[in-house]
C-alpha cells in the first residue's frame, strides 16, 4: 500500500478533493451597526453593517469564493417577525445590493423567524407553544419576498412540517419557478449552535428547540425528513450540524439521489479556534481536515467559517 503513498504518487490516488466551489460562506448583515462587530464567541468572525455587505462580497470574489448564506439581524423585533417579509427588510436590501453589484455571487438566504421575533423562536407562539401550521404562512412569504429581492436560492431552517411545500407553492405562484429550494431537512437540536445564537441574535426567551428540531439520538428519522421534504419539492437537502453527524451525512447520499448540503456549524468552529488560541493544534490544518472528512463522507456543498481562512491552502 505504501508504493502509491510517495510524494509523486500521493495526490494523483486522492479519492476526495475540496474546491472553493464546494463551500458556502455565512454573511452576518446587522441593521444596527454602523462598522464591523468581531463575534466574541467566534473569533475573527464578524457581524457587518449594511453598508459593507458589497465590500465583503467582493472580498471573497476576490478569492475565489462565490457563494454565501446570508443571516440578518434587524432594528426591530415582534412576536411574529415581521421583519423577516418586510420587502425593505435588512435582507432584501442586502440581496439587491449583492445582486445589483455582483451578479456573478450565488446568493443564498435563510427563510426563518428566529432572527426577526421577540421570542427568539423559529415560528408563531401561543400559550408557550411553537405553533407549526400558522407559521407556514409567514415563512413562505419571507422566501418570496427573498426571491423578488433576487436570491438565487432560499434556504427555509425552522423545521416546520410542510415548510417546503408551502415554499414551493408560493414560489411558484408567483413566477419564481426556477428558484431552487435549499431544506434544512435534517437539522438536529444541538448544543453546538450556541456561538451562532450570539453571532446571529437569536437566543430563545423561553424553552427549547426540541419541538420542532431533531432529537439527537435518532438516525433513521433524517431519513424521512428528507425523503419528505423531496417529496414537496427540494432540490437541495441539508445535515446541521455536520462534524458529530457524518454518518447521517453519508446516510443520506446512499439513500438519495440529490444535491446535499452540510453545515459545518458555529460551535464546530469555534472549539478549533479555541484550541488554535491556546496553541493546541494547527488551526487551520484541523479545519481542513474537518472539511475534508465532511466531503469524503458526502456532501456536495459545505456552509463553514472556515471558507475565508483556508482560501489559500484550497488554491
């Protein structure tokens, strides 16, 4: 085994490469900030105002990376999320100003409440519970007023049964068939998105998430989240988070014959930045290596911090 191991040889047997093209970059976009916010728990990550949401794009162009999810953070917050379909919202505006200034940027959306509601839940509450059909509504016209912003895809996260295709159903309605869907189908209630929740604004007042996110024990209920969620309409399926979750990755691509996503998530992240910090290992080495084990165990696209830092050992 060891004759095709030699330097000459080791890279032309590779079985998995990742390329920038397989990785998308997570934007924070704050209407309340007039400069750049460094995330506490996400060192080097930052929150950016409105005004440099181009600067940061063209950034990343300028490294070859062109995709990005974008989560917004807005002035104001209410017990449904108004916010979030506000056509002058903070996204919308960050989705026409991408697009007005680079075309060329694939530009991906979150469609969720969490960000947008006073409560810091993903969906309409009443007496203390997530209400899932109610919420359906909401979620489908934040996608829409997305798509009319110019994103070239929507990525709804609430986990609402049904969410996709009361997406799909608007989208379409309207004229929007050819925007993709992007599902959060297998999205676990982890404890590893808790630098997210600093990063992005969304802490809950009350309760959990358990309702309506995946129970982390279980497997073969990924399984028929994603089948249902094809079956109303996704054209990209999702595992969140990724790192602790291979093998529902690898699951998932021998089962279906779809385009699969994987969030390499905030808490995942920033264990490597805090071990980095205290000279524990090579911080960027380790994330290669952890974006590497994601691909190899399936995945076509990857969300991660990462993106930016290891732009020069992906050249």
């Amino acid at each position: 085994m060891r004759r095709l191991r030699k330097d000459l040889l080791r890279d032309i047997f590779r079985e998995v490469e990742v390329g920038k093209k397989d990785l998308i970059v997570p934007v924070f976009v704050d209407e309340n900030l007039k400069k750049p916010i460094e995330i506490n728990s996400m060192p080097s990550y930052f929150r950016i105002p409105l005004s440099d949401v181009t600067k940061e794009i063209k950034n990343c162009l300028e490294m070859e990376l062109n995709s990005f999810i974008l989560f917004g953070i807005p002035s104001y917050k209410d017990e449904k999320g108004t916010s979030a379909f506000d056509r002058n919202g903070v996204i919308q505006k960050a989705v026409r100003a991408i697009k007005k200034e680079y075309p060329e940027a694939v530009v991906i959306t979150d469609v969720c409440l969490c960000e947008y509601t006073s409560h810091g839940h993903c969906g309409v509450v009443k007496d203390g519970k997530i209400l899932n059909d109610p919420t359906l509504e909401l979620i489908a016209e934040t996608a829409l007023s997305h798509a009319e912003a110019g994103a070239d895809i929507v990525a709804p996260s609430g986990m609402m049964d049904g969410m996709v295709k009361v997406i799909r159903d608007k989208l379409d309605d309207h004229g929007f068939e050819d925007i993709p869907i992007m599902s959060y189908s297998a999205k676990y209630a982890s404890n590893f998105y808790s630098p997210f929740r600093e990063a992005a604004e969304s802490g809950y007042s009350f309760g959990d998430r358990k309702s309506y996110q995946m129970d982390v024990h279980n497997s073969d209920e990924a399984l028929r989240e994603i089948e249902l969620d094809i079956k109303e309409g996704a054209d990209i399926v999702m595992v969140k988070p990724a790192l602790a979750y291979l093998d529902i990755i690898r699951r998932v691509k021998e089962k279906f014959n779809i385009p699969l996503a994987a969030y390499n998530v905030s808490g995942e992240y920033s264990m490597v930045k805090a071990a980095e910090k205290n000279g524990w290992l090579d911080g960027k080495a380790i994330a290669y290596e952890i974006l590497t084990s994601i691909k190899r165990a399936g995945a076509d696209l990857i969300i991660t911090y990462h993106a930016k830092e290891l732009s020069d050992i992906l050249r």
